[in-house]
C-alpha cells in the first residue's frame, strides 16, 4: 500500500510545510499548523501531454494580450441595491463569493431573501446542510417570500451537491455552509482545513467552468476572521463579511476581496420581522444623536467604497485609578489612539498621560480610514475640557506625527454630503479646501494641529 502523503497548512496565511513547526516562518503565527492529507496526482498519460526541451507537460491556449476581446462583464441584479453596491454591481456568472458572519447575523436570512427574488427571472438552488428544508420553508413563509420557484435541497456530500447542479442547471447556486461540506476521498472530518480546501476547489471549479454563480457561506473565528484556511479566500473572487451586535438591528455588509468592485464598500440593512430591509440613507441612522448636546461628541464623514457617510464620533476622558490608564477604542484602531495622543500631547500641548481615554463610533460601524484622526482628537479635547461642540460642525482629516493635516480622498463629496445634511461648519485639511465656495456651509482649512484646536475653541 502506497503511503498517503501530509502536508501541514497555516491557517492564517496559508503557507504549507512538509513538517509539523510550532511557529510558521511566513506570518510568524504561532500553533495555527493543521495537517491535511494530499490527494493521489494523475496517473502516467492520464492527460494529453507535450515533450518540449525534455519537458512534460499538458498544452495550453497562449495567445497575445492584445488579442484578448475586452468585453463589459454581464451582470444580473441580486434584487438588493445594497447587495448590489457591495458586489461592484451585481453578480458576474460564474463567480464564486465567500459572505461570512458570526451565528445569528442574518447569512441564511439574506440569502434566502435574495434567492426567492432572483427565482422569478433565474434558476436558483439552496443547498443546505446545517438547516432541514422544513426550517428554511418555514422561516420563509414567516418573512412573506415567495416559495414556488426556488429549489432546495438538503446535502453535505460535494459529489452529490456537484451532480444535483448538473442535472438542474441553476444560474445561482448558495452552499450553506462550506464547513458542513465533506468529501469522500478525504478521510478527514468535515470542517477540517483539507475539507473545507478541497470541496471549496471542487464547486468552484465547477462555476467557473458552468458560469454558475456559486455563493458559499462561512462560519468566523472569535476574532471575526473567516475560519478555515486562509487559501480559501485566495480560491473565490469575493469575500464580504455580515457585521452587527446581537443588540443592535443594524446590519453591515462590507467587501474585503473583490475582483469585480471596489473593496470596502459598505451596505447598510435593518433586521426586521420581515426580513433584513435595506437602508437607503445610512447617514440619517447614524446620525441620530441625542437631543441635548454633550462634551466629546463630534461628527465625521467617512468614504465607504464609493459613497461618503456621516457617523457620530465619541470620546470619554476620566481621571485614572490605575497607575496604567486604560485607552478603549471601538470602532477604531487601537494601536492608531495611543499614536494620536501622543501626537495630541507633543504638537497640541495637551497631557493626556494620567487620564482614561474612551473613543466609540456610534452604530457599530468600524473605521477603518485615516480620515478620523482630527474628529477623534477634537472629541477628546473636547471631553477634557468639558466643552459642547458645535452640532452643526463636521470634521475630518488625517493627523501626520509631526502634527500636519493631511488631505484625504474625496475631499469636495465628503463636504457636499455634509451640506446636504445641514451642517453649517467644516473643519478640513488646507488640501481638500473647495475651489468653489459650497452653499451654507463654512469651510475652515487647517494645515496643523494647532489650527484646528483652535478652531473649535
């Protein structure tokens, strides 16, 4: 008997070692080894082969790039314009999309809501295998979707899942989830790193080879990354993660890979008794501030993919009790608040070292730009000094260590949205200051630290 060859798979990066190692030598992650079982390699001849120079190999296709026909992509609606945005316009046949999401955040929700709609104009098959088919009829009889035209099957065996989607021939194809997926020839338990790798690689290729638009569903670590092997994310052309706490209902579906669109485009929903509903002007919700003004509190506007939106920004500063104090940030980078209070104390004059400093976006939302250096500064001085801020004034900008603003993207759309909103005030970098003058709002430029505390004062 032939011995069966292993490899030991990083979770995190994906690098593969012939050995088991405490620490990979790539990402320098430590104990993320898994071993995975190697399947047999084609057997002499199998596949039509050419001998060029002493080499063998299959033939393959090689033409010129120039000869390439550039074609506009043939996309096809989800039924949901938010979907649709984070997507970079709808789907692409023979795609394959990775959506993961913590349980409980509305995956099979959306999906069923999204295949019941295209079921009307495109074939659409839900595969499931965590759920009965009885749980998905009746979650969809209770959200008022429509059940007479999609087709559902329960099944975790790939063979099985990749023959039924030969005979029925379905545009969209959702596999809920890929963890629950197994295949025969891999003598390991379903969820493991070689499952999970090899039954992805099988229904992808089967998409791209059938122009199916393969939607596969992933379970997330505690740390909110996709589980499984991070080949897995390499293997599909979109990755997008559904985002919210359990109390809010809220829902954020953000793109982290996608071929087709731009990256972190950002969709807003509201779960609902009928279903996730999609939010048109997500400004507006994140928006709603309290009626009575209060120390640290300011507003941002952040670029999302293609679109500005406005969040609240706040920040707590308090006496310490510990000779440590503490630095909270939520929504923010946690290593960029300690970098920005150094910055705040070296080129604004403000010691902030004795103190507790709290920074929250307000939503949910995660920041993930530069843009909300300044706003989170003039909320923290704000708070120390227990001083309301104008609720007509919006800030943004990036704060540079030697205490320049810097300008940001998109500098005219970010003010037109804050206008259109009613702000009256604009504290800016001198870089994005409008060349024409933006009806009823006040545009004031800064080029230092300096200048913008003063601003505010």
């Amino acid at each position: 008997m032939a011995k069966v060859k292993t490899a030991f798979v990083c979770n995190d990066c994906g690098a593969d070692y012939p050995k088991w190692q405490g620490q990979c030598g790539e990402c320098s992650a430590w104990n993320t080894m898994t071993e995975i079982r190697l399947g047999p390699t084609k057997a002499a001849g199998a596949s039509r082969t050419a001998r060029v120079g002493g080499y063998a190999g299959t033939t393959a296709d090689v033409r010129l790039l120039k000869d390439i026909d550039v074609v506009e992509l043939p996309r096809f609606s989800s039924g949901l314009v938010e979907l649709d945005r984070v997507l970079g316009g709808g789907f692409v046949p023979g795609s394959a999309i990775l959506i993961g999401g913590h349980p409980g955040a509305g995956k099979s929700t959306l999906l069923l809501q999204t295949l019941c709609l295209l079921a009307a104009s495109h074939s659409a098959l839900y595969v499931t295998g965590e759920e009965s088919p009885q749980q998905i009829a009746m979650r969809a009889e209770r959200l008022g979707l429509p059940t007479d035209l999609l087709k559902i099957m329960a099944e975790t065996d790939v063979d099985t899942i990749l023959a039924a989607a030969e005979q029925h021939k379905p545009k969209v194809m959702v596999v809920d989830s890929i963890q629950v997926v197994h295949s025969e020839g891999i003598a390991s338990a379903p969820g493991s790193v070689s499952q999970v790798r090899d039954c992805a690689a099988q229904l992808t290729r089967f998409a791209k080879q059938s122009g199916l638009v393969l939607i596969l569903v992933g379970h997330v670590t505690k740390d909110g990354s996709l589980a499984g092997p991070k080949v897995l994310e390499h293997m599909i052309d979109c990755s997008i993660l559904l985002e919210g706490e359990h109390d809010s209902r809220y829902r954020t579906l953000r793109g982290s890979k996608n071929r087709f669109g731009a990256v972190n485009e950002l969709g807003i929903f509201a779960m609902t008794d009928q279903g996730l509903k999609e939010v048109k002007n997500p400004s507006a919700i994140f928006l709603d501030r309290a009626e009575r003004p209060a120390p640290g509190t300011t507003v941002m506007v952040v670029w999302e993919g293609t679109r500005p939106l406005l969040v609240e920004i706040q920040a707590l500063v308090d006496d310490s009790s510990m000779g440590n104090p503490r630095r909270v940030a939520v929504g923010f980078e946690q290593n960029r608040l300690a970098m920005l209070l150094a910055v705040l104390h070296r080129h604004g004059g403000i010691h902030v070292g004795d103190q507790d400093v709290f920074a929250n976006v307000v939503g949910g939302v995660r920041v993930l730009e530069t843009s909300a250096d300044l706003a989170l500064l003039v909320a923290i001085v704000s708070s120390l000094r227990d001083r309301i801020l104008g609720r007509d004034m919006v800030v943004f900008g990036e704060v540079g260590l030697s205490g320049e603003i810097r300008p940001v993207p998109s500098g005219q759309e970010r003010l037109s949205e804050a206008a259109k909103h009613g702000f009256r005030r604009a504290i800016v970098p001198r870089g994005n200051a409008p060349k024409q003058p933006i009806a009823g709002l006040e545009v004031i430029p800064v080029s230092r630290l300096e200048e913008a505390l003063q601003a505010v004062e």
